[in-house]
C-alpha cells in the first residue's frame, strides 16, 4: 500500500486527491467544534502533505499527522516549515494499522481518504488500531468514498453497511452519524460522493 501512495508523489506528482487546501466538509467540522477546547490532541491519520492538520493545529489543537508515503510527509513538513512555524504539527512516516507504536493517546481523530484505501482483511485491523489510539469517549471522523458513486474510476466504494459492520461495538466504537457528503478531488467533475462518518470511542 504504502508503495502505491509513494509512486503517487513520485517524480514531483500531485495525486489526484491532494487538492492544495482542507476538505470543506473537514473545516464545516472544525467551525462547529467538532475537535473539541483548543489543546486537545488530534490524530490525523493518512495525512497526505497535511492541509488538514495545519488547520487544525492553526485552531490550536496539537496535531500529529501520519502517513505511510515519505514524499507526502516531506511535503508537509515543508508547508509546516513555511506556514505555521509557530504552531507546527507533528508529521511522521508512520503505518495506520499500527498506530499503538506511536504510544500515543489521542483526543479526536481524523481520516480523510484512508478508510476506503484498505482491503476487507485490513478494514478490521485499522478500526482496532485507531480504536487503541483515541481515548475512550473520543471523537473520530471519518470522510471516505461512497458506493453512490458510478464504477469505472476512483478507489473501491463503500456502503454504509461495510462503516457499520467494521466500526461495531466489538471493534471498540459506537457510529454515531453516516451522512451524505462530498469529497472534492482533482478527479474529473471535482466532486465525488462520500460519506462522512461521526464515531465514538467506546468506555
């Protein structure tokens, strides 16, 4: 996987969903408070070239920003370097399904274009493996690909059934909300159907 996300960035390559600024539906949740109090620690896990945790530790969250491609998180680090040098995140090349060894726990946490990346095998092991990073109680959002979109392009599909019966009680998480959202991409059309997921680490 990660040598996918790698040739992606490869010989100074814009992947088709590093789009050079947040999510809409991302900053709507910053707006609302979604992150929780200035301070809280914020997971942002597949962070890309960290458009999303730059704005939330510009909120004055403490970010830490993970990513599986190198290159995607040189990438930040430059625009932490140029942007934000008072408030920089923390970007590291880091797997997703391990994150325990950051030995780390979080207050909130964010994926954005990951969850639909991993195989039926791996989907189980990523909810456990963020489940271990958020502290009970904790918030996780999640902004993935949606099965409403026509095949033919774009990574797999996900249906509302597949986020339910990964991010179940056993896995450590209650769904709170599966809402129709959209995910803007470099992608012909720009927009593409998505769903936003609102979770809830488990006591």
């Amino acid at each position: 996987m990660s040598r996918a996300f790698d040739t992606a960035y490869a010989n100074g390559g814009v992947p088709t969903w590093d789009i050079g600024c947040p999510q809409p539906a991302v900053m709507r949740l910053v707006e609302e408070g979604a992150f929780g109090d200035r301070g809280t620690a914020v997971l942002d896990a597949g962070c890309g070239t960290g458009e999303h945790a730059l704005l939330l530790a510009g909120r004055g969250h403490l970010v830490t920003g993970v990513d599986a491609a190198a290159e995607a998180i040189r990438r930040a680090r430059a625009k932490a370097a140029e942007r934000a040098p008072g408030a920089q995140p923390t970007f590291l090349v880091h797997d997703a399904l391990d994150l325990p060894a950051l030995r780390r726990a979080f207050d909130a946490a964010l994926d954005v274009g990951l969850f639909h990346t991993f195989s039926d095998a791996d989907r189980p092991r990523y909810a456990a493996s963020l489940a271990a990073a958020v502290r009970p109680g904790g918030p996780a959002f999640i902004l993935c690909w949606s099965d409403r979109n026509p095949f033919g392009f774009g990574p797999r599909r996900v249906s509302r059934r597949e986020i339910r019966q990964t991010f179940r009680a056993s896995a450590g998480w209650r769904v709170e909300r599966i809402d129709a959202e959209e995910l803007v991409s470099r992608l012909p059309g720009g927009r593409i159907h998505a769903w936003l997921v609102r979770l809830t680490r488990r006591p």
